[in-house]
C-alpha cells in the first residue's frame, strides 16, 4: 500500500495518452458510448476510430454518457485500497457533462477523495492532471495541489474546430438551420472552453487546411502569454498526413518543448465528428 503522497486520478476524456498514464501511474475512469446497437466503455470496448467508422459509414448516432455514481463508489474504494492518502479525481468542465456532480456523490461515501471540475476536457484537463501529477510526486499536500489545480484552471486555453456540424446537429447541439447554412457556406465552428462551459468562440470558413491555419492563427495569437512549455493536439480521426501538417504549423508558430499528439476519445469523438482538432495549452 501506498504511503504519504496524494493520488491523482481522472478520467478517460482527458485523452492522455497511455505512456503518460503509466509513467505518471494515474488511474483512469471510463466514459460510456451508447449507440444504437449497444453500450460501451470508453478507451476499453471502443476507441475514436471505432465509433468515426460507425456514425460515418453507417449514418448511425451515438451518444456520450459519465458512469453511475455506483461505478464511481467503485472506483474509488479500488483506489482506497492502493492509499491511506487524499484522493484528488480531476473530472471534465461540470456543465459539459454530469461526471463532476456523479463523482462529487460518490466521493462523500469515502473518505480523503477530492472531486474537481477541470473547467476543461480532452487536453486541457490533461494538463492539470500531469500538473497534479508532478506536484504530488513532489511531496505537495492535497490542499496545495488543490490551490493550484483553481489557479490553473484560470489559465489552460481549451478550443476546438469542428469540420463538420453533422455530429453537432445529430445529437441535438444545434439547430437544423444552423447546421444547413454551415453546410451550404462551409462554415466550421470553434468551440472554446470558459467558466466551465463549451461556447462557440468563431467560425472559420473553406477547405481543410485553409480552416485549420485560419483556426491555429486565432488559437495562438498574443505569443507573449502562451508558456510553451506543452502542448496537445488532440484530433478526431483525420489522416495521418493532415495530422502531420497540423504538427508543422503548430512549430512553426510556437517554440514548443513538448507537443503530446493523440487522438481524441471516442466520448469526445461523437460530439464533434471526424476531422475535429484541438490545441490546448497553457497561458501565463
């Protein structure tokens, strides 16, 4: 059993990528996908790519959902027996999805686990985790790595560009009309998290690449207050190669130490569609 430290764990829609899962021994909750077929856990019985071929190829509709606060009272009472130290679940933006309350229940059935809203998902939240992370193998007491997750929260950006609207319109987002004059003018929507809540921050307009460069022009302008310590760029299906262009535009923008490219979470995945992309950072 694990003795005098504080235990980070979070979940699947964080989108860290497995090596930094391992490395920094975080724990990780699942998500659920329900299609309409069946119900599945997140990153264990579908992954992104699964779940793109499934509302693509098949014109199906998939809905994202947190697990029971049962499953969570399950988790947690399987982290307590790795522990005897505070708990900290770093959960997705509150109003986004229902985890942050459904863990916040489970949480007051056992004791020393601290529930935070991320005010993020994909990520930005992963940012804050590899943060608790790191200050937790310092020896940080749960109430600093507290202090400083409210602090930080304040200053990840969170964004992302969406190809498509069909995802968007299929799972009720927005509105038929919205998404037909988003189809007929090629109008691509940025979605940007604030105070906990995903709000649509622009549009952008024309093929892929024309959207992506006008997308990272406006996600990392004022350079002066980026830290450019890391970066994610997490996407939703899309191609290799458009991957790699994406990487050479971030570089060529930003001096970064460390861009984390992954691929997003089928959970994140089927609310805005194939060819979405994100750059989530950290400002000053």
């Amino acid at each position: 059993m694990i003795e005098d430290t504080v235990l980070i764990t979070t979940d699947c829609v964080c989108d860290l990528t497995v090596d930094l899962q391992e490395h920094y021994q975080i724990p990780v909750m699942y998500y659920y996908v329900t299609t309409e077929e069946a119900r599945f856990q997140d990153t264990r019985e579908m992954n992104s790519d699964d779940l793109i071929e499934y509302i693509e190829k098949d014109g199906k509709k998939a809905y994202s959902s947190c697990a029971s606060v049962e499953e969570y009272m399950e988790f947690f009472e399987k982290q307590r027996k790795k522990t005897n130290a505070p708990i900290i679940h770093i959960c997705m933006a509150q109003y986004v999805s229902d985890a942050y309350k459904t863990a916040y229940e489970a949480a007051k059935q056992e004791e020393g686990v601290y529930v935070v809203d991320s005010g993020h998902l994909s990520g930005g939240m992963a940012l804050m985790v590899l943060e608790a992370a790191r200050m937790a193998k310092r020896g940080a007491s749960y109430e600093l790595i507290l202090k400083e997750m409210e602090r930080m929260k304040e200053k990840i950006s969170t964004s992302f560009i969406v190809d498509s609207v069909e995802c968007l319109y299929r799972n009720g987002r927005i509105g038929k009309n919205i998404a037909a004059i988003c189809d007929i003018l090629s109008l691509h929507p940025i979605l940007k998290l604030s105070g906990s809540h995903m709000k649509p921050a622009g549009l952008c307009i024309g093929s892929q690449r024309r959207f992506a460069r006008a997308y990272l022009r406006w996600a990392l302008r004022r350079k002066e207050e980026i830290v450019p310590d890391m970066a994610f760029l997490i996407s939703a299906g899309g191609s290799y190669e458009f991957r790699q262009f994406l990487l050479e535009e971030i570089r060529k923008r930003m001096p970064w130490k460390t861009i984390v490219v992954n691929k997003a979470s089928a959970t994140i995945s089927c609310n805005c569609g194939s060819g979405a992309f994100g750059i989530l950072f950290l400002r000053k």
